[in-house]
C-alpha cells in the first residue's frame, strides 16, 4: 500500500521525504515488527507539518522490493541542486554472507536476498547520483546475517551499515548524511528463522526523531531552528537513556548546516529599557524607584517578548540591589510574572492497554512573556505538544503499569512543573468459566420389574419404591376395552426459589404507621423538654450570679443578710426546680421513645431527635442538681 501526504504539484520550499516501512513479510522467517507502522504516520505527520518540516512527504508501507526500488529511483530522479531530500528507512537490515547490507521487503526471501531485497549499494548509488544540494538518509533498522538452511548462528558483530554507505558524493549536491539508529548486530538467524537477541520493545530512534521535532526540543541552541547535527545530538542522548545497549551512529559528508525544520524556541534577547526608566531606576528619590516599578511592571505585560524581557531583567536587578522596601516591591512584581500552568496535576487514572491515546489539556496563565515556555519531557510514555492556549498532553498506552512524571517548563519567566500519573491496565483475559455445580445424582430408571419364571419363587426382600414398580398387568375384556388411565406420579419436592433465599421475606409484624407516629411526637415532646430545661438552667445561673453579688456587697456594707437569703430573695429556686423537672421528664420520654420505635424500622427523624434531646437533657440534668446541692449548703450554714 503506497500513500502520499500531499500531491503535485511541488511545494516552493523544494522538501521531500521518502518514508519506507515494513512490518509484514511473507516469509514465516522474518518475524513481524511492532512499530513501523506507528513510526511511519507519526515521522510524514510532523516532517509534512507546515509549521515543522514543510515536507512533501511520501510513505511506502509493505511494498515488494522492485516497488521500493523503483520508488527509490523516481525520488532521487529529476531533483534540481537546490532541493533538500530525506529518506528514512524502518524494516529489517540483512547481510548476506559475503556482507552486503540489504533491506528487507514484503516478499524478502533471507536465502534470495540478492532477488528479494532492496540492495544498500543500490540506495547509495541512487544518493551519488541524484543532482539534489542536501541529502539525509535515517535508518531505523535491526540487522542480522542470513544463512544457508541449518547453519549455527553467527556471533554477533558489527554490522558497519555505514561503510556501505561510503563512497562517492553525490555529483552536483552540497553533500549528505547517514544516521542509524544502531551500528551493532541485534538479531541473529538460526536456520531460516530470525529469532531476537532481546525482547520486543518499540523503536525509541524513531520515537525521539519525532519528538525533538514536534516538541522542538532538538532545537538546542533556541534559534528557532533544527540542525541536522543538533537532531543527531539529541536522539543519540535521547536513545542512550532508554537504551544503553543502543549507540546510533553517523557519517556525514556535508559542507555547512542542513536545516530540517522550524522550532517554536527561540532565545528571547531582552531589549534595553528606556533611559527616563533607567534613570528612574537609580534615583535616589524612593518614589521615583517605585515609580520606576510601576513602569516595568506594565512593560513586561507587552506582547513583543523582547520589551517584556528587558523590563523583567531590570525588576530582577531591583529586586537584587536595592533598599529591602524597593527590592519587596520588585519581586511581587516579578512573582506576578510566571509560568504558571492549569493544572499542575494531572491524573489520567485506569487506562486500558492498548487504548487510544488519552488527551488532557494544560492551560498557561498570563501575559504573553509567561506563556512563552519551552516543554521538557524526560518519559518517553508521556507526550506533550504546544496548542493555542498551552499544551496537549497524552500518554502512551502500548505498556502496562503505574506510571509517574514530569513536564519541565522553562522560559524568561521562571520555571515550572506539571506533574503527570497515570495506570495502564494490563490488556483484560477472558474470565474463565465456573466449574458447573454438582447436580443431584440422577434417580434410577424405571425398569419394570420382570416376573419371575413360572413356578419360580419371588426373592426375599421388602419391594421396590411405589413409583419403581410396574403397573399391574391387566388382560383388556375385549378388542374395545378403553385402556386403565396411568398412576398420578409421585408428589415431588420443589426445589427452593433462590429469589426467596437471596431476598428472605419481611418481617412477620411489620410496624404499624401509628407506632411510627407515636415515636415521632414522643421524640419531639422530649426535644421541647430538653430545650425548657436548658432555658431554666441559664436563668437559675443568672439568678445565682445575682445572689453572689448581693452577697458580696452585704459583706461590704456589714449588713446581717446571709446568702441564703439572698439566693430565695433573687427567685432562682423557681427555675432551678422546673429544670429538674423538665430534664428528668425529657429523660424519661427518650426512653419511651426508644422503646416504642421498632428496631426493624428505625426513622432516622425520630432518632435524631431523640439524641438531640438527650444531648441537651443529661448535662442540664447533672448542672441542676449540681446547683441544688449548692443552695442546700447555703441553707444549712445559714
């Protein structure tokens, strides 16, 4: 199947890509891989991005090998000095046995290589002579040595895929480059069938060449572009920290820098600010520095990210070295400046193995100079990519597992943090099926009993069950004699319902409406109690407090009053009996009402208020008497 990301006619930048991709292969040997498919869309969707690659992009997937060939030939063919082509190769990588390096094709036979395979001495010549200024060719490949039928595997080695690819320049071009994604053996054939050194894991070459792309984090010196020895740098770092074992390589025969796509970073020059500003800024005057922060405040909300970063560079100076006054104000201006994401969180949860990618948007705060940020991610699981507002973020669902990260965002503006957590499921398994209950064991057949022989004696014994007994034998009266109807069988047990046993019947005696009724105005007559007893609390206090200072001020004047008199003068008696009254009452009713509410059917109303009265009740109760004992001692040391 061959697919084109755009059409004639050429595109006026003069970029084209040949992307090829196999992961079907007629032959049983050749096992299936897992990710050219996926690399193929992802690497034509960012190198045919206007914004990134500007591409005219081509994608070969599972083609024969004169297809690819032919495909080839025509991509190298009639190129003006001024075009720039990029090749990328995903498949398998075989050498024969005189260690040529081809590549491998849907109808690929390990033992006709020479036949069945894309030759590399075949995609070299085609790069040497093409007239195109710029050439980049990235092979994604894994490579192993083909052998003749039972023949021991080889031990592995250096495959050298680069000096396959040494020899001529092209003829009228600038110059062209090789990157493989490794330079060693990785695969190894016993017999006819190649069997993987290591276990499956999906091409991290590939994956970090459209990451640094789309995410412009190749991008390493912020110019706005990428370089091709920038793209190579950031790859081989990127590929060593998911893959020791792995080393991509390079051969480059290149005068200058060949560009391959746009990056969104670029290195904001902070632009001077204007002298009255800086002279404002070294005044003497207080008011006039704090003017002068004012004025910087406004310039870093410009959206020409140069003035904003030129005003936010001489707050930070203010903020360092001046007085403790002026350099306070200084910094909340700066704090009120920076990148600051919505959320900062995000937990994806449960995702299923092998689900579509889920998406979460990432909103960034703030003047044009704080959402300017460039996007660091170190997990290869974990995706981010700018939109018009922040970032996109996704994740990837090929590997289970609790996964754990972090999105980096740095700019002029600070630095700040967007913490990702997310579990893939691992893929479900068909539940197995429940052993099947033991049935009841079957009840014998009815064998009708056979008489004995004529003259024979019946065995000893009881007789067989009623419904295991044979009707009795009759002789019919005539041709026309109607036919004894059958025995009724047996009465038999029906087995048990098991919706009854899942939802037992109600209760026998189920509570009347009345009870509930009559629960309810027990309950609410005990809260009205409790309530008047704490009423009449509060007023015996204050009529306690009222005798007390009587006393105090008989003391003074020497007068003959005691406190006993004081206290039956300030009435608090009075109150003080009818709390006692009304808390024992309120106790009294709470009880009642618990014992008229039926425990089957509890009425959450009713008990509520049943609590609430004995939560007001018991401590005005145990208060009341406390006063009572107190006001017996008065009356006794009077």
């Amino acid at each position: 199947m061959t697919s084109s990301a755009r059409a004639s006619p050429r595109p006026p930048a003069s970029r084209h890509a040949l992307i090829i991709a196999n992961d079907t292969y007629q032959d049983e040997g050749l096992r299936q891989l897992t990710s050219p498919a996926q690399d193929a869309e992802a690497l034509a969707a960012v190198l045919g991005d206007p914004q990134i690659g500007g591409f005219d992009v081509q994608v070969v997937r599972n083609e024969p090998s004169h297809t690819i060939a032919t495909r080839l030939d025509d991509f190298f063919s009639d190129r003006r000095p001024s075009d720039t082509l990029v090749v990328h190769f995903s498949c398998h990588g075989l050498k024969s046995e005189s260690g040529e390096l081809y590549f491998a094709a849907g109808n690929t036979r390990p033992r006709r290589l020479a036949s069945t395979a894309v030759p590399a001495d075949f995609v070299r010549r085609c790069m040497s002579s093409t007239r195109a200024r710029s050439v980049a060719l990235f092979l994604d490949c894994c490579y192993g040595g083909a052998f003749p039928q039972g023949a021991a595997a080889r031990a592995s080695g250096d495959v050298n895929v680069l000096d396959s690819f040494a020899g001529d320049r092209p003829g009228g071009g600038r110059g062209w480059a090789v990157i493989t994604a490794s330079n060693s053996m990785e695969y190894a054939f016993e017999g006819t069938e190649l069997t993987r050194t290591s276990g499956p894991r999906p091409s991290v070459f590939t994956s970090a060449l459209v990451s640094g792309l789309a995410t412009g984090e190749a991008d390493l010196d912020q110019d706005g572009r990428i370089s091709l020895d920038e793209l190579y740098d950031y790859v081989f770092d990127r590929v060593r920290q998911e893959n020791p074992h792995q080393t991509p390589s390079r051969s480059v025969d290149m005068q200058g820098d060949l560009y391959l796509a746009r990056s969104r970073r670029r290195r904001i020059a902070p632009s001077p600010v204007p002298d009255d500003v800086r002279a404002a800024m070294h005044s003497p005057d207080l008011y006039s520095r704090r003017g002068a922060i004012a004025e910087l405040r406004a310039r870093m909300d410009n959206p020409d990210l140069a003035v904003a970063a030129g005003a936010r560079e001489a707050l930070d100076e203010m903020a360092r070295r001046d007085i403790r006054a002026v350099a306070d104000e200084a910094a909340r201006a700066l704090d009120e400046v920076r990148v600051t994401p919505r959320p900062a969180r995000l937990d994806f949860g449960p995702v299923p193995r092998h689900a579509p990618s889920p998406h979460r948007p990432v909103r960034l705060l703030g003047p044009p100079l704080a959402r300017s940020c460039a996007v660091h991610v170190e997990d290869d699981w974990l995706r981010a990519t700018e939109s018009s507002d922040g970032l996109d973020v996704s994740v990837d669902t090929s590997r289970p597992g609790r996964r754990s990260g972090d999105i980096v965002l740095k700019g002029a503006a600070g630095e700040a943090v967007v913490h990702v957590e997310a579990e893939v499921l691992p893929a479900p398994t068909p539940p197995d099926r429940p052993p099947a209950p033991p049935d009841s064991p079957p009840a014998p057949p009815e064998v009708p009993e056979t008489p004995p022989p004529h003259g024979a004696a019946r065995p000893a014994g009881p007789p067989p069950p009623a419904r295991l007994r044979p009707p009795p034998a009759h002789t019919p009266a005539g041709p026309h004699a109607a036919p004894k109807p059958p025995p009724a069988p047996a009465a038999r047990t029906s087995p048990p319902d098991p919706a009854r046993l899942a939802h037992p019947p109600a209760p026998a005696h189920p509570p009347a409406p009345s009870t509930a009724k009559r629960a309810s105005a027990l309950a609410a007559a005990a809260l009205g109690l409790a309530v008047t007893s704490l009423i009449t609390l509060v007023l015996t206090a204050v009529g306690a407090a009222r005798a007390l200072a009587n006393q105090a001020r008989n003391d003074r004047l020497h007068l003959t009053w005691t406190l006993n008199d004081e206290i039956h003068k300030s009435g608090m008696m009075t109150p003080l009996v009818i709390c006692l009254i009304t808390a024992v009452l309120a106790l009294i009713l709470v009880s009642m009402t618990r014992r008229t509410l039926h425990p089957a059917a509890p009425v959450r109303t009713t008990r509520t208020l049943t609590l609430t009265a004995k939560a007001l009740a018991v401590p005005a109760l145990a208060l009341a008497v406390l006063a009572l004992v107190m006001c017996l001692i008065a009356a006794a040391q009077a």
